[in-house]
C-alpha cells in the first residue's frame, strides 16, 4: 500500500519591502503596518487564515537576536509574557548574549554553527517545517549549509532606502525555481523552491 509521504520542509517565509528589507532603519516595521492598515478587511483576513495555515505545518522556529529583542519590545512581552505570538512552537533564538527570557514561552537560545540547531530543530518539529523568520543573515547562515528548501514572501508596495536585508547572499535562478505567484489589493506572494548547486 502506498502512502503520502510529506516530506517536512525548512521555510524562510517573511514580510519584505520592495528594495529587500525585513526592516527599514532603526528595525522600523511601519512600511508593513501601513501596508496593512491601507489593505481592506476582507484581504487582511485572507492574509490571517493564510498564515494561520501556515504556521499550523510549522514544528520548530529560529530567529536572530535583533528580531526576538524587536518582538519582546513591541508587544511589551516582559510585562505580558501571554502575549507571546507563537504558542508552544520550540522556539531557538541565535545570539551570543544572554537575553531576557518570556515567561513560559518555548525558547531555546544558540550561538555559533546553524548545522546543530538545525538538527535539533528537525527532531522537535517531529515531522513538520521548519521556519526561519529570520533575519536575512541568519537565513544565510542555514543557506550556506544547503539548509534552506523554500522561500516564501510577502512583498509589500514600500521601499525602506536601507535597514535589515532579506537575504545577504548570492543565488541565481539556477538555485530559484518560482513555484507560485499572486496578489491582493496590496502584497505580492512570491514562493521559490530552493535547490543547490555544488
Ligand atoms: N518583515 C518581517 O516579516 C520580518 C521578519 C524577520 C525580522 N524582521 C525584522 O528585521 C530585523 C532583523 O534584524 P537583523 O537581520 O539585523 O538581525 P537578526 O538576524 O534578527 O539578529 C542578528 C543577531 O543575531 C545574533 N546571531 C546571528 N547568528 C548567530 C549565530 N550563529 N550565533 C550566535 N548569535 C547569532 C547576533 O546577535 P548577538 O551576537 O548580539 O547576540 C546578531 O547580531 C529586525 O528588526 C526584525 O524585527 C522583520
């Protein structure tokens, strides 16, 4: 008898601006908040069961450093650590510091070679994705090990002139193979399959 073999995958998936950037200078997010403040109710609720779907396939996460520290910042998750965004997700957070924990979320902090975390991220996602948030060299960092298997991103009508780059490293269309691509009233979905080359 045949089985459906899904194979799990390791997902960058991300908001970018237009010029490449996870965020404009001063690790600003406003260019996606105006984007989807201008965005209708019916588009922003698509983009919701979107992710929410998603991130239902999604066994483990990693982030760098700045990115966790935004997070923690904005939603004021020391003070309200429920607040935390990606439930009981094990969450591995790259740095060389020792960072203020949110109480009862799943994090697990890492430094140096992404091939361990990789590993362990593999065998706490027991079957599901793996989601790099980012940003875009800590993605390089999984890249540069042929780690990375799909790019999936949200490109919002802005240009942020400078600030967090999506991915720091060079692939060419030999290594990107576009795999869907749509839109709503305001962002363009962009999937690309990742393959490497030797
Ligand atoms: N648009 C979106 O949807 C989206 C998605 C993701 C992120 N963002 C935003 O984009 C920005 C990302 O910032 P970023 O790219 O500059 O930084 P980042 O990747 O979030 O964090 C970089 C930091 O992570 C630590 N780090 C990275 N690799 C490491 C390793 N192998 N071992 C140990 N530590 C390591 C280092 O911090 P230390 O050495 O200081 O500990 C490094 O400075 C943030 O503002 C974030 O909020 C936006």
């Amino acid at each position: 008898v045949w089985q459906a073999v899904v194979v799990p995958k390791t997902q960058y998936y991300t908001a970018t601006t237009l010029d490449g950037y996870l965020a404009g200078p001063g690790n600003s997010l406003d260019w996606l908040l105006a984007a989807e403040e201008r965005s209708g109710s019916e588009a922003n609720a698509a983009r919701g069961r979107a992710f929410t779907a998603f991130f239902e396939q999604v066994g483990a996460i990693v982030m760098g450093a700045t990115t966790y520290e935004s997070i923690v910042d904005r939603e004021g998750l020391l003070a309200e650590p429920a607040r935390w965004p990606y439930g009981q997700v094990p969450c591995w957070v790259l740095t060389h510091r020792r960072l203020p924990v949110v109480s009862g979320a799943p994090v697990s902090f890492a430094a140096g070679d992404v091939a361990a975390v990789h590993k362990e991220m593999t065998e706490a996602a027991g079957g599901r994705n793996v989601w790099l948030v980012g940003g875009g060299e800590v993605v390089g960092q999984f890249a540069d090990l042929g780690l990375v298997d799909e790019i999936i991103l949200a490109v919002a009508p802005a240009t942020a002139g400078a600030g967090a780059p999506l991915l720091p490293r060079v692939l060419g269309p030999a290594e990107l193979s576009l795999t869907a691509c749509r839109h709503d009233d305001m962002f363009v979905y962009l999937s690309y399959a990742v393959s490497y080359h030797a």
